[in-house]
C-alpha cells in the first residue's frame, strides 16, 4: 500500500513540474505549449479531405 501511494505522490510531482515547465516556457517565448501535440492539426487535416 505505501508503494501505491508513493507513485501517485510522484505522479502528482512529476505532473507539477510539467505544469510549471509550461509556463515557463509560456512566460519566455509567449507559445502555449499545452496544444502542441499535433491532434489539432491532423484534425484539422483531416476534416479538409
């Protein structure tokens, strides 16, 4: 059980550190980085076929 909840602390860390490198990232070149994995743009793609 301990190491159960030793990994959701670590995901909530590691998810915490992902939201904080976004908005680093946000507050030096302005890019939303959130929406960048590319499904928007293959749907995009997609619904122009």
């Amino acid at each position: 059980i301990a190491a159960l909840s030793m990994s959701r602390y670590i995901e909530r860390m590691a998810d915490h550190a992902t939201r904080i490198a976004h908005e680093v990232i946000y507050l030096v070149t302005g890019e939303i980085v959130r929406h960048k994995d590319g499904s928007y743009e293959k749907l995009i793609e997609s619904l122009k076929e």
